[in-house]
C-alpha cells in the first residue's frame, strides 16, 4: 500500500511505499543524476533505486525532516547541522559538478516559464504579493546583469529549503538530501537565501523565525554586504 506524500513536493506527485518513495515528476532524470552524483561526493543524498523518463524512487531515508516539528530546546542544532552540511556542499569542488545553474541558464530559463505561463503568482514572497509575471521578469531583468559580473561559483543544491533536508532526532545530523533536480554550479547565495527564507517565514514554518534565519546565515560566514544577493536569489527563485 502506498501513501501519498503532501510536505515539500514542489509540485510533484510523492507516493511512499515500503521502504521507499516513488515520485512522479519531469525532472525525475536530472533529480537521480544529482542524488547519485553527490553520493558519489560523500554527500547523504536520497539513494535512487529506479528512475524513467518521469518518474524516480528512492530508498526511504529513516528521520525528519528540518520542517517537522522539533523541540524548542533543539531547533539552534537543527540549524547549525543546516548550516554545517550547506558547508559541505558548498566546499565540493565546482570544476567536477557536471550540472550548470548559473545565472546565463537560470535566467534563461525565468524568461521561458513567463512565456509558458508556468510562474505561480499565487505563491510568491510577501513583499512580492500581487505582482504580475512581467513585473517579476523587469524586476529580474533590472539586476541581472549586475548579479551576473558578482557570480561566484560552487556546488549549490538550488531549492534548499527545509522540507529538502532529513536529520536523526537523536543526534540531529544531516542524514538525507532530497529534491534535488536544481543541483548544479551557481552562486552560493542561491543556497543562502532560500534557506533563511525558510527559516525566517512565519508563513513558512512557524517553529523558528529571524533568529534562525541569522544564525543560519552567521554559521555560513554570509557577509551583511551581500543581502542584496539573498534578495536578487529569493527574486529568481519565483520563477520556478
């Protein structure tokens, strides 16, 4: 018997089975080439068991997710073991990641979900509420080129938020990495933004908040003279 799954899908369908998770979703190739690729790396990635054209399963990975209710007295080592494994990531060498995100394909590829109509305007970031697809494309098409000449690369996971991220309740540890179709070389405030926003969204996840969201960002030496790039990231991300 199979349970559907409706926390951190981004949109895909998520079947649980025994033992593991069957996931229906375009991106269900590029996801089990990055899941095998960064376990390659010793990374705690999903492992795939299967995959076709539109559909991958992986084996379940034991633990909960960052998302999932914590403790009060454990959520700070929920956030420093976030920050420890985003570390990690980051510090896997950008030369030998085969999957390309930056800003020339990223941008790209916004332009083209305007055109598709594949922009969810039902779903963006408070500030942004209301805008309309063009209003998001000027906004993106204002900044980046800016963004584009202050690109420094690493290994970014890309949709790093909390739903993507399995720790043990016992030692809170990182044990899993999951959603992982994004993965690819980009700037690291990809990574950055996405997560404080998960952390620092009331509407998000009522369990932290701005403290985590900082704490998150100090443990991943993240200087307050890029906050315009957390910004300019968290705009990009709209899109998809």
């Amino acid at each position: 018997m199979r349970k559907r799954v409706t926390v951190g899908r981004s949109g895909a369908d998520v079947r649980r089975g025994p033992g593991m998770y069957r996931k229906s979703s375009p991106q269900a190739e590029a996801e089990a080439a990055a899941l095998i690729w960064l376990r390659k790396q010793g990374l705690p990635a999903a492992e795939v068991l299967d995959v076709g054209p539109d559909w991958l399963i992986t084996r379940e990975i034991v633990g909960c997710t960052a998302t999932d209710p914590w403790p009060e007295d454990q959520r700070l080592r929920v956030v420093d073991s976030l920050a420890e494994i985003t570390g990690d990531l980051h510090a896997l060498a950008v030369r030998d990641c085969p999957f390309d995100r930056t800003l020339g394909v990223t941008v790209a590829s916004a332009r083209e979900a305007v055109v598709a109509g594949r922009v969810d305007l039902d779903d963006l970031d408070e500030e942004r509420r209301d805008w309309t697809s063009g209003q998001l494309l000027d906004a993106l098409n204002a900044q980046q080129q800016e963004m584009r000449a202050r690109e420094v690369l690493s290994v970014t996971h890309g949709d790093w938020c909390l739903p993507n991220v399995v720790l043990d309740p016992a030692t809170v540890r990182v044990v899993g990495i999951l959603d992982t179709a994004r993965v690819g070389r980009a700037d690291r405030c990809t990574d950055l933004a996405l997560m404080s926003r998960s952390l620092g969204s009331d509407r998000l996840n009522s369990q932290y908040g701005s403290r985590y969201a900082r704490r998150y960002l100090s443990r991943c030496d993240h200087s307050p003279v890029e906050d315009d790039k957390l910004d300019f990231y968290r705009l990009l991300d709209e899109f998809f």
